[in-house]
C-alpha cells in the first residue's frame, strides 16, 4: 500500500487545528483527521443513549422509522362572536367601540370598566384617572349591529414530535427542535474510550476499521512528506517511546 496523498484542503484544516491545539496526542489528531476527510460528526441521541455517525444519518434512521414526526390535522377555532343572537345587553366602550355581551362574557359590566379604565383612546381624566365611561343598551335593533357570524373552525395539518408529541407548523420545526434539544455534538476521538453509551454499528466498524497500527503509520507516513508536520510528528514519536519504555 503506497503512502496516501492528502488533499490541500484538509492539509491546512489539520494544520490550522494542530496550531490551536499544539500538544495534541497522536490519536486526537487523527481522529481529528478522520472527521474532516470522511465528514463523520457524531451526535449522542440522549433518548436511546447511543452515539451515532452523524445527525443526518440519526434523522433519516429516525424518518425512516416513522419516529421522528407524524402529521396531525388540528381544528382552529376562529375567536368566538362577542355579540350573538342571544344576547339581551351590552357594554360598549364609546372610546373604540369595543363591546362585551351579557350572554358571552362572565362578568360584562367589570370587563367594560376595566376595559375603559386602560383603553389607549380614552384621554378623558377625573382626578388624574382615566373616567370609566361606558354605552349600555338592551335595545334589539342596537345590539343586531354587533351580532357576528360564528365561523366554522378551520383544519390545518400539522406534525408532531415522535419524541415529545408537541405539536409543530412544519417539518422543518421538528428537525430544528430534535437539533436543539434530543441531541449534542461529540468529537470523534472521544467515541472509543466512552462507557456510558452505546455505540451505533455503523460508527463502531469505521472506527475499529481505521484504529489499526497499519491505518496510524500511513497517516503518520503522510504527513511525513510536509516540513510543516514535522514538530508534532517528534513530538508524537516521543510520547510512544515514553508510553512503550
């Protein structure tokens, strides 16, 4: 197997990273350098304590599953009428026109003094305080003028978290919602030496696939042929000889 040839792009990320991190570890380098070659960004899904290779493989997993949202129709009801057929008496602000009903309000007469006693347009003061000035009529023909129609409620298809069960405009909701709060970003190199979680089977191949002696010696051996890798791979090459004395 010849020595691998490392793209420029990923040469500088692994340089500009090895600048910020200067006492870096062999293996937290490479491991560094596996997640930007092969765009592995593994995420802990708390729900079923497992790391998996990437949010968007969690996500099409989960879709595919049917776990992660489900569409639901919901009624919207569009404001109950304040006025209707079987109203005897009303209150109306003379400031905006505002009006509470006998029959659909519990208690009219405070709403209407409370409401009046805040309305913005009303610039009428007693005292320093805003009058509490209000219309009463039980007039028929008077309160006809303020019936409205009741309108049907309106269905509106929504979808819910397979999580949580909360409900959400869209599907775009869910999946920022899922981002946010179900899952958190781990590093790569932090994967193999964990306890706590269980790991994907397909995130477990690749790393026992690339944690061989064969796979570090090539990436050792490749970034050989750049002077600028030279102090960490010195630096590497005598922390082994300190670890196996």
């Amino acid at each position: 197997m010849g020595v691998p040839v490392i793209a420029e792009a990923l040469k500088q990320k692994l340089l500009d990273w090895l600048k910020k991190h200067r006492k870096a570890d062999l293996l937290t380098s490479y491991f560094f350098f596996l997640e930007e070659k092969y765009q592995i960004h593994p995420v802990l899904f708390f729900r079923e304590k497992t790391i998996y290779q990437s949010c968007d493989l969690l996500l099409q997993l989960l879709k595919e599953k049917g776990k992660l949202y489900r569409e639901r129709e919901i009624k919207i009801q569009v404001g109950s009428p304040v006025v209707n057929s079987q109203t005897k008496k009303i209150y109306i602000c003379p400031f905006t026109g505002k009006v509470f009903g006998d029959n659909t309000h519990a208690n009219p007469q405070d709403a209407i003094y409370d409401w009046v006693s805040k309305c913005p347009e009303n610039q009428e003061y007693m005292d320093g305080l805003k009058v509490k000035r209000f219309f009463v009529s039980e007039d028929p023909e008077i309160i006809k003028n303020y019936i409205e129609e009741s309108k049907e409620p309106i269905s509106k298809l929504v979808f819910s978290s397979g999580l949580t069960g909360k409900l959400f405009n869209s599907k775009e909701a869910v999946i920022e919602d899922f981002r946010q709060n179900h899952i958190k970003e781990v590093h790569l190199s932090e994967v193999p030496g964990q306890n706590r979680f269980h790991i994907e089977g397909q995130l477990m191949t690749f790393i026992e696939d690339q944690l061989d002696e064969e796979h570090l010696v090539l990436f050792i051996d490749a970034l050989s042929q750049y002077p600028e890798f030279a102090k960490h791979i010195k630096l590497w090459v005598e922390e082994s000889k300190e670890l196996s004395s």
